[in-house]
C-alpha cells in the first residue's frame, strides 16, 4: 500500500532529523577526516615516486652492466684482430683490421661515456628518491598524529554514531526508493545538510527566501510534496510564530504632600 503524503513526510522529517544528528557528530571532528585522506593521498604519491625512481635506477644499472659486457667483447675483438694482424699477407687486410679495431675502440669509448652518464644520472636519481623519502617520513608522521586526533575524537562519539546509523538504517526503509534518492540528492548540494524544512516566519527554513501565502496553505494542506522554489528543498510544514505582546507600562502618580 502506498504511503500518503503526510506518512511520507513524516518519515522524512525523522530521516533529516537523525542526518542532522549525524552531521553534528561529524562537524565535532571538523576538517580532520579530511585532512587524514588527503594526506593518505600524498603519501601514496610520494610511495610511487618513490617506486619509480627506484625501477629507474634498476635500469640504469641493466644497461651499465651491459654497456660493461659489451667493453670486454669490444676488447676481446681488439685482442683477436691484433693477433690477426700479425699474420697478414698484405696490405688490404692489415688496413681492414686496423679499421675493425679502431671501431671497437671507439665502441669502448662510446659506451664508457655512456656509462659515466648512467652512474650520474643513479646519482640524481638517489638524491630525489632521498629527498622524496624525506618528505614522506614526515608526512607519515603527520598523518599518525592526525589519526590519532581522529580515533580520539571519533571514540568520543562511536557509540552514539552507531546507534544513529542502525536507526537511520530503519528510518530509510520507510522512504520509497525514488523520493529517497531526491532527498540525498538534495543533501549533499545543500551547504547545511538540510533537505527536509518549514517554513518560519513566511519563508524557507533552509535558504530564507519568502514563499507565497498559497503555497504556504497548499503545504499546510499536504496534499502534494511541495519543495522551494529557489533550492528545491522540500518544505514539510508551516510553522506559527507566536508574539507574546509586551506588557504596557504604566506610569505611577506621585502626590506632593504639603508640610
């Protein structure tokens, strides 16, 4: 059986009554949940850079120990065309030789310049990875400091959180699908976490602009949701302000007594 309008807003006006509960609960603890993610964040950053530039440096030394192997069969060659060259029977192989060496000397050469720039560049790559690991020490530290403030505060007011979630649990249910949806949706594009208000005092109780008489009747009637038309909350209610008048002061007559 479909709920009727009144039932409807009743279960949202206990909804919003416990979310606003919830949210005090969470204003306590401020911006520090916050803070404990963004640093958990950076710090998983900084693990990766980290990372990187030590699989950098695990490249670095691969192709030093390459450009190192490839030294010695250079200098291998060179050792054989030497030999070679005494046994030439003339000038045309001596001249091939001499080149194939003079090749493998530049070979050796090119790849000790290459391996020079390999150690600079490991060299650099440990200095960031040094001043990388820095920082994420000391955001590491920044981080349990701030969980520890967090479990503090968050211990304070656990038993009275798990509570509220086990009612709002319940409360939802009450809530169709569709209209529960609007209300989170409200929620969380509403700066104070209101989705479900009255009107005081003629207008909204979330964003203060005026509602017409009519509507305000139409919602007293409660015969339709009706929801603001300037922030889409949905208005549960016309509250009545009553002005206790001020009792008038009255003036005392004072008579002059002739001696």
């Amino acid at each position: 059986m479909e709920s009727t309008v009144p039932q409807k807003l009743e279960a949202l006006e206990k909804l919003q009554e416990i979310d606003s509960k919830l949210d005090e609960i969470f204003k306590v603890r401020g911006a520090l949940p916050d803070e404990v993610r963004d640093l958990e964040d950076e710090i998983a950053g900084y693990q990766t850079r980290v990372e990187k530039f030590n699989a950098d440096l695990e490249v670095l030394e691969s192709e030093i120990s390459a450009k190192k192997s490839a030294i010695k069969d250079s200098e291998a060659l060179i050792k054989k065309y030497n030999e070679q060259q005494i046994n030439v029977r003339n000038n045309r192989e001596y001249d091939a030789i001499t080149k194939e060496t003079e090749l493998q000397a530049l070979e050796i050469q090119i790849n000790e310049k290459r391996i020079k720039e390999a150690f600079s560049k490991i060299e650099a790559k440990k200095e960031e990875i040094g001043n990388t690991q820095t920082t994420l020490d000391e955001r590491t530290k920044d981080l349990e400091t701030k969980k520890s403030e967090l479990d503090v505060i968050a211990s304070e007011s656990e038993e009275e959180e798990k509570k509220l979630m086990g009612v709002r649990q319940k409360a939802q249910k009450k809530v169709e699908e569709r209209l529960l949806n609007a209300y989170d949706k409200i929620r969380d594009n509403a700066r104070n976490g209101l989705a479900v208000v009255t009107v005081k005092r003629d207008a909204c109780g979330g964003c203060f602009n005026v509602v017409p008489p009519q509507r305000q009747a139409d919602i007293k009637e409660k015969k339709k949701l009706i929801v603001c038309e300037h922030c889409g909350r949905i208005l549960s209610d016309v509250e009545f302000v009553i002005v206790e008048e001020k009792p008038k002061r009255t003036t005392r007559k004072t008579k002059t007594v002739k001696k």
